[in-house]
C-alpha cells in the first residue's frame, strides 16, 4: 500500500473532515451535466459509457495523448473540483480539514489551502502501482507523469510551518506511518498517531 493511501486510511480512521479530491474528481464529472457535456465536446461521445460513467480507459488514453489534451482536460475538470471543494470546506464545522489531491500544485489547488505536506514514491514504484490499479502500459504511465510538475518543483511549494499545532500533528503522523509503511504494517498504527487528528 502507498504512503498516500496508508495517510488516507489514517485520515478516515479519524473524525477528521476530509476532501479526497481524485475521488471527487471522478464524481462530479459523472454528476455535473455542463461538464459531461463539455468533456464529450472535446473528446467525443465515448468518453462515457451509454448509462452515463465515466469512460476511464478511453479518456485517459486520448486525455494523456499529447500535451494539448491533458491542457484541455484540466482546464475542464479542474476549476469545476476546486470550487467544490471551496464549497465543501466552506460547510465544515471543526477547527480544520484536510484535502488529497494528487495534482495539488499543478492544479493551482495548493493556494485555497493553509498547510501543504508532499508525500511522494520512487519512480518505478509509482508506475508499477499506476499500471496495475489502471491496466495501463509503462508507457502510458510515463506519459501521464512526463506531463506533471517534478517532485523538485513541487518541494519548493511545500509550505509547512512546524511551530503550528495542526501541521505538526500531521509531520507527526506521516513520519508514524513511512515508518510502519516500510514495515509492512499497515492496519496497525492508527493508535500510534493518536494525536494527529485531536
């Protein structure tokens, strides 16, 4: 399992506010007719399945084909999941929440946020849990990653101050979990990290 995802399991496992956004993504262009219909304008009536799903494989084969494309796909999906998770948070009642996302930098996302922590993975391992969560070809992976900002460029965003309470519970918590992670044990550490969401 992933460090984000073992952070997720953790996150979810707290009574903690939480925006997966990756998730939301695929929701709300499901959901939202205006974007459907403007996905289907770019990309042709094949991006979604005749009950109305989203059409992955299809889309992420002619979204990724090009830069130009993946251009045009973001400038769609992302504007539309960035106001919603405004909204989202806007409803929250408790002290603070949390949002995933795995474009946070390129989308521009970063900035609607107070505290930003970077998880990330080696290369080939990124793409080995990329190819067998997605049935995608290596190079088809690589394709998608070559279009993402590098790890380096993202560091310099990274915008935690570890004198404040709530990111210092969470620097805690994802140390807890890179360790238990590299152990294998991942059902294991929720009590561990008890601190990071009170």
């Amino acid at each position: 399992r992933s460090i984000r995802c073992a952070i997720k399991f953790v996150i979810c496992t707290r009574p903690i506010p939480f925006y997966d956004a990756d998730k939301e993504a695929k929701a709300i262009m499901t959901r939202s007719a205006s974007l459907r219909t403007a996905i289907i304008e770019a990309f042709g009536a094949a991006a979604y399945f005749p009950d109305g799903s989203l059409n992955k494989s299809y889309l992420a084969e002619h979204a990724f084909k090009d830069e130009e494309s993946t251009k045009r796909l973001n400038a769609l999906v992302h504007p539309a999941v960035i106001q919603d998770a405004l909204d989202w948070s806007n409803q929250q009642t408790s002290a603070y929440s949390l949002k995933e996302a795995a474009l946070l930098f390129e989308s521009g996302s970063y900035k609607t946020l107070d505290y930003t922590l970077l998880v990330v993975a080696p290369l080939d391992l990124r793409i080995q849990r990329v190819r067998a969560r997605d049935q995608a070809t290596e190079e088809q992976v690589r394709a998608r990653i070559d279009k993402q900002m590098p790890d380096a460029e993202k560091e310099k965003f990274q915008c935690v101050d570890g004198g404040h309470d709530i990111a210092a519970k969470l620097q805690k918590g994802i140390r807890c979990i890179s360790l238990v992670s590299q152990t294998g044990v991942i059902s294991a550490f929720a009590n561990d990290i008890d601190n990071v969401g009170g």
